[in-house]
C-alpha cells in the first residue's frame, strides 16, 4: 500500500540530442531524498511518459534497482502507460519482479478506447504488475475520460488504491457517493487550484513544484489538509515558487531551475522548449 500523501513527479533527464540520460535522473531523485522527500513518481506525469520507448522505460528501473538506498527508503512510483496495450503490460511485468512501489496507470492518448475496453486495460495491467495501482484521468491530454462507473468499479479492486485528476467537483462527490472503500485516495495533479481541489475532497498531492522547493511545498500542502489558517509569509514564499515553476513551461522552468542547482536535466524533447 502508498502511505505517502504526497510525491514529487520528477522530470527525466535527456542529453542534447534528446536521448535519456538515466545517471541524471538518478541523481535528481537522489538529491530529492537527501532533502527529506519520501516518495517520487518516475515516468509519471511531466508530460514525458509517451515520449519514452519501452527499452528506455525499462533502462529507467534498471538504473533505479542498482539505487539500493533509494528502493529501500523511498516509496518509487513507476508510471505505466503506452498507446498499445501490449507494451504497457510488458512493462508492468518488469516493474512486478522489482522494489518499485506502486504503479500510476495512465491511459493512452489519441485513440480514446470505449470505458469497456479502458476497464480491459486496466485490469491486465495490474494484473500484470500486481503493486498497487494511482489510477491516472487527464482527458485534456489524452482525450479520454474514465467515467465515474468506471472508477467506482476499478476501486473494488484491492490493488487500486485511488485516482488522480478525478475530474469536476460533481465528478468527486458522485464517485465518493457511490463507493464503499474507504482507503480510496484522490490525488491533485499539480499545485495550481490546490486549496480548491482540497475542498472538493482531494487528499493527496502529485506535486511539480516539489522538485525544487520539496519542503515547502509539503508544508503548504499538509497545513491545508489540516485546515489551518496559512501566514502571509507562507502564502507569499509560496506564491513566489509557484511564478517560478508555472510561468510558462513547467517542465522546460523545472529542468532549468534544477540545471543551477548542479544537476545537468539537460533539454526537453522537441517540440517542448522550442524557442
């Protein structure tokens, strides 16, 4: 089971010619848990998964299965996602045989399956993976959006453990209304709209911004679930970090702000950070 309540999505590190560089990764995963953070997604939701071939997503959890530290004491979250089912179920059997701690299942973009067959998808995957599932809605990038039948079916499965970007305020209190499991978690994508998506009833945070400020960020986001009044002084650090990362390119803004801290993220794949 993910017990943490929030994780950093990090960014995947590339050399010029765009090719991966796995040792950069690791080193910014490695920096985020000499800083204190718990638990981070890779190959999650940077709006770099469907750029990844699948040998470049299992050189990824190759390169994290020789970080014996990080396997051990962090919760690693792998995304799994592909346009074609198959691939997406050979990485799920990669990561069911590693440390990694949970999956985060997307779906593909473009071809926009029926809810019967995204329910299809599902299922094999997990099956395939076993760990436990954060599904992943993001119909303003893929197309698709899983309905609130199918999330409620999906979380009778043991291994489903919650969903992130739900959808609408009604879309949350219907799946809420018509679902018996309690340990059902609902993520935010990203800090932007946070305190609002709070309200709504999301509880947990797939955090951007944690890539360069990770305590801070935590701090805000657990002062919120507590319902407690933020200073000015927070609400303007806060403010200030959120300029940083959301003005503009998150991804292309991360990879710099983490390049002057000593971590080469290198470029984005083009035609993100055309200039």
């Amino acid at each position: 089971m993910l017990k943490e309540k929030i994780h950093i999505a990090v960014p995947t590190a590339f050399f010029e010619d765009e090719s991966l560089n796995t040792q950069e990764t690791i080193s910014h995963i490695r920096d985020l848990y000499n800083q204190g953070v718990k638990s981070v997604l890779v190959s999650g939701t940077t709006g770099e998964q469907h750029s990844l071939s699948l040998p470049e997503k299992t050189d990824l959890i190759n390169a994290l299965e020789l970080e014996e530290d990080l396997m051990s004491n962090m919760e690693i979250i792998f995304g799994v996602a592909s346009t074609r089912q198959k691939e997406a179920e050979k990485l799920a059997e990669k990561i069911s045989h590693t440390k990694i701690a949970g999956i985060m299942l997307g779906y593909p973009p473009y071809v926009i399956p029926t809810q019967e067959e995204a329910l299809i998808y599902t299922k094999r995957i997990i099956d395939h993976s076993n760990k436990p599932a954060i599904l992943y809605n993001n119909p303003g990038r893929t197309g698709f959006d899983l309905s609130e039948e199918s999330i409620i079916e999906l979380s009778k499965l043991d291994l489903v453990i919650g969903i992130k970007d739900a959808g609408s305020k009604e879309k949350v209190e219907q799946i809420k209304s018509g679902m018996r499991k309690n340990d059902f978690y609902f993520y935010a994508g990203g800090e932007v709209d946070l305190e609002e998506k709070i309200s709504h009833g999301y509880d947990r945070l797939s955090s951007i911004a944690g890539n360069v400020s990770p305590e801070e960020i935590s701090e805000w986001f657990q002062t919120m679930l507590m319902k407690q009044k933020i200073s000015r002084q927070e609400n303007e650090k806060i403010e200030t970090i959120m300029d940083q990362v959301y003005e503009g390119n998150a991804i292309v803004n991360l990879k710099k702000i983490i390049h002057q801290r000593g971590i080469s993220m290198g470029t984005c794949r083009s035609p993100i950070g055309n200039n």
